[in-house]
C-alpha cells in the first residue's frame, strides 16, 4: 500500500512536473548522531555572537562536575585567556537533559581565529570573528531537521566561507523526544563550533504540552540562548544585533506580536535605537512567512503581519527572512499586499532539508509579487558589500556542489533618497513612539 502510494506520487509529480529539465530529489532517511567522547568532553558545541566583541560559547556534559569556563586564545594549544559562565538543565517529562553551559568569552578582536577548550576537557575548537568592515557574508537555510539532506545542505554551507550563520528556525525536529535535541547538537557542532549561528525558534520548536509545559520552547530556551539580555529583551523568544554595519531583529512567531504586547513594545523601542549610518542595513528574521504564494502554509503569517509590518516598513527594514514552507521564494520589495520601492524585500527560505519534505505546489500563475519559486532544498548567502550594495544568492542542494539558482543585487533603502528615513522621523503614530 504504502509502496503503490509512493508510484502514485511520483506519478502525479512527474506529470504536474512538465518539461522543465530538472528532476528533483525525493524525500532522504533521518540520521542520528551518537556521542563518542567521554562523559566530561563537551558535545553539541555552538556559539553566538554576545554584544559587538563578545561571543557565548555553548556546551553539554553529561558529567554535571564539570566547570563552566572556557580557556582561549589566538595560538592553537595554548589559551591564554580564560572566562567563566553558568550551566542549567531542564526536565521534560521523563527526560532529564545533561549539563548545559553557556560562558561568554571576550573582548575579541575582528577578524580573527581563537582556539578554545571547554570546561578544561577534551578536543580543541576554533572560530573566527566577524570583520569589523564590510564585506559580510550570512549563509542563511531554515527548517533544517536532521536528514541527510540537512547533511547536504549543511556541507554545502561549509564549503565556501562565510561569516555568521542565520536560521530562522525550525532547528531539530525533535518534535517532543529530546533526546534528537542532543542528536541535532552533534549534527551541527562542525558548523556551529566555528561560526556564530544566530537563531530564532519556529513551531517544531515549541514543543508546548498543556498544563505541564503550557509555555513551550523549554529546550530551545536551554539548548539556543541567544543574546537577548544584551538586546533589552526581556526573552530569548525575540532579540537584536549588530554585526558589520547590519542591524539583524530575530522575531518570535509563536509569541504574543500585537500592539499591546510586549514583544511589539520591544521592537519599537529597538528600532527606534538603530543608527543607519553605524547600521546602514536592517534585516529582518521571523518563522512564519507573511508573503507565500506557496499552497502549504497559506496565511498562517497574516496576523503578525498585520501587527508588525507597518513598524517595519516605516522603520525601512531592507528584507524579512522567514521559514516554515519548505522551499524557496523571493518577492520583491512589498508593503500591505503590494509593490512599494521602500518595504522589504520578503524571502522564504525554509528549505534546509527536514524529514517532512518539501512544499512543492505554488499557486499558478505566480503573483506579480512574487519574482522566484522552488521547491528545492538548499541556502542562500547574503554578500553584504557596502553601505548600500549587497548580493543574494540561492544555491540549490547537489551531490557534489551548490550550484546558484537565483542571484540579485540588493540595495539598501537608506542608500535610496526616496526611502531614507529612520522609525522616528517616519508619519508612525506619535503617541506610539
Ligand atoms: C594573550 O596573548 C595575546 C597575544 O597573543 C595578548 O594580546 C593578550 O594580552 C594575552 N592575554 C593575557 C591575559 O595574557
Ligand atoms: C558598493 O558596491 C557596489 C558593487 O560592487 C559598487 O558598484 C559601488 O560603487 C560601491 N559603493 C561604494 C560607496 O563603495
Ligand atoms: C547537479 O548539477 C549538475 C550540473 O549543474 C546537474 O547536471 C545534476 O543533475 C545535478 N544533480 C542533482 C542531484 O541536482
Ligand atoms: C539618509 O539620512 C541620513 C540621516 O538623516 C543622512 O545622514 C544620509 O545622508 C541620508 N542618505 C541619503 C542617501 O539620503
Ligand atoms: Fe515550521
């Protein structure tokens, strides 16, 4: 039954498919990934950037002895400098997570590899900073899951530099069973050791039960802290930074977003804070798409749109990255339904390489809006050159390579006479601001 249906899909896919010359990969198997160091060496080793020079460093024991410090420096094997953080666990249900430190090191200098040891155990890791002036490289890739198609995408995201890493969630797929939370940890740890991975949490990731975890997200929150406290928020759920003259705003889309919420309040009062000549460039990241002509999905992102947008386009944000529909979708630049030379530009990158496959149904014809549409798993890069050029790219998943499949130039809207203004000088009701 289970095979006739699998004929019967292919069958509907290769017709509804047409001529174009690409065949597309099915759906590949979950992987999992075991730890094999002791039980005092660190595992599901990642890092975030902490504030302008800082950057946190995040590790599991399962040893619960084992310190919170991270010993570094600029010369492999020999660390110099030293920093002390904290640890928690948490329960969910029957699971009892292990040890889970986080220690902020710095200050650091730019461009610069550090070699760091965690907790005085075990192997050495390194990363390299940001630059302190343009160019700036993101790879950006949602929805990742644990397959051997988050393997591809994840090789290809390592293959060629890049500086920080944006995801704009959807992390594991652990979808309740935790223990694909440390398995996902292992997967990313080459990646995620070496390059700050900056988050923000999706559906998958709340993994919310009634009554007993009413709120959700508990292991994301424990496992993926991000620099919230440095951004005045108030909850890992949504937060800021800066890197090289881009201003990133990390939403939550399962956490309260309309006007009299706090996280509308906090992102009023960041955006109001944003110097577009320090931050020429604002990049918005939330989970749920507000645009999608995809069919999976359709309007799920309405509401917070709605809240959200005007704020965002007054305060001349230059592109919204979201996730959620597997596949690939650029608009051009939008505000409230339609075109407009100052909104954002929307893109849909939730094609990372989950278990769930991929959302291969766009509405035809394709809006007007709406500039590229794929069903592909894959990633993109965001070139930021200067001030007021930047370069997209979306590399699509092969065995071997990534090879582009769409690329624009991106300019930035306080680059542009028309649209130059900051939230505070925007027609945004007075008495909200
Ligand atoms: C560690 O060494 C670097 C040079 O490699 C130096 O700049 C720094 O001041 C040293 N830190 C300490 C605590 O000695
Ligand atoms: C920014 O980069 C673009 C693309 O390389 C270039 O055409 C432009 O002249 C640069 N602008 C400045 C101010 O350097
Ligand atoms: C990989 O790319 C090559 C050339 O770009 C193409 O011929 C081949 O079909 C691609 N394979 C997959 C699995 O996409
Ligand atoms: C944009 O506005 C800022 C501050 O008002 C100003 O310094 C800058 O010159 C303006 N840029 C353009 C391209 O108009
Ligand atoms: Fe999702």
């Amino acid at each position: 039954m289970k095979m006739f249906l699998q004929n019967l899909l292919f069958f509907l896919f290769i017709i509804t498919k047409g001529s174009t010359e690409y065949t597309r990969p099915g759906l590949r198997p979950s992987v999992s990934w075991q730890h094999h160091r002791s039980d005092s060496d660190p595992q599901q080793v990642h890092i975030s950037l902490a504030g302008e020079e800082h950057m946190r460093i995040s590790w599991i024991t399962k040893d619960r002895k084992v310190e919170s410090v991270v010993d570094y420096g600029k010369t492999a094997g020999a660390y110099n400098e030293s920093a002390v953080g904290g640890s928690t666990s948490y329960r969910y249900f029957l699971y009892t997570s292990g040890e889970i430190h986080h220690v902020k090191i710095g200050p650091l200098e730019p461009s610069t590899i550090y070699y760091y040891r965690c907790g005085g155990y075990g192997p050495e890791f390194s990363f390299r900073t940001p630059p302190s002036a343009f160019p700036l490289e993101f790879a950006v890739a949602g929805d990742l899951g644990q397959t051997e198609w988050t393997e591809s995408t994840l090789a290809h995201i390592g293959a060629r530099d890049y500086d920080v890493f944006l995801l704009p969630g959807d992390l594991s797929y652990a979808d309740f069973l935790q223990p694909l939370w440390d398995s996902f940890g292992r997967l990313v740890e080459p990646y995620a050791s070496t390059r700050p991975w900056m988050v923000t949490q999706g559906n998958h990731d709340k993994e919310a039960f009634p009554i007993i975890y009413p709120q959700g997200f508990r292991a994301y929150n424990a496992r993926w802290r991000m620099p919230y406290q440095e951004s005045g928020s108030t909850t890992n759920l949504y937060y800021s930074f800066d890197v090289v003259g881009t201003h990133i705003i990390m939403l939550g889309s399962y956490t309260d977003y309309d006007v009299d919420s706090d996280q509308y309040k906090w992102l009023q009062s960041d955006l109001i804070k944003v110097d577009r000549v320090k931050t020429p460039w604002i990049f918005a990241l939330v989970h749920t798409p507000w645009y999608n002509s995809n069919r999976a999905h359709r309007g799920e992102g309405e509401k917070m749109r709605k809240s959200m947008e005007r704020m965002l386009y007054d305060a001349r944000v230059d592109v919204v990255f979201a996730g959620h529909v597997h596949a690939y979708e650029r608009f051009t630049r939008i505000y409230d339904g339609k075109a407009d030379e100052c909104g954002p530009i929307h893109v849909t990158i939730g094609d990372g390489g989950n278990r769930e496959g991929l959302a291969t149904s766009f509405k035809k014809p394709s809006p007007s809006i709406s500039l590229y549409q794929e069903p592909s798993f894959g990633h993109a890069r965001l070139r930021v050159v200067n001030s007021s050029h930047a370069y997209w790219s979306w590399h699509r998943n092969n065995e071997t390579d990534s090879p582009v499949a769409d690329g624009t130039w991106l300019r930035s809207l306080s680059s542009s006479a028309a649209c130059n203004q900051t939230l505070s000088q925007s027609k945004f009701p007075k008495d909200e601001l």
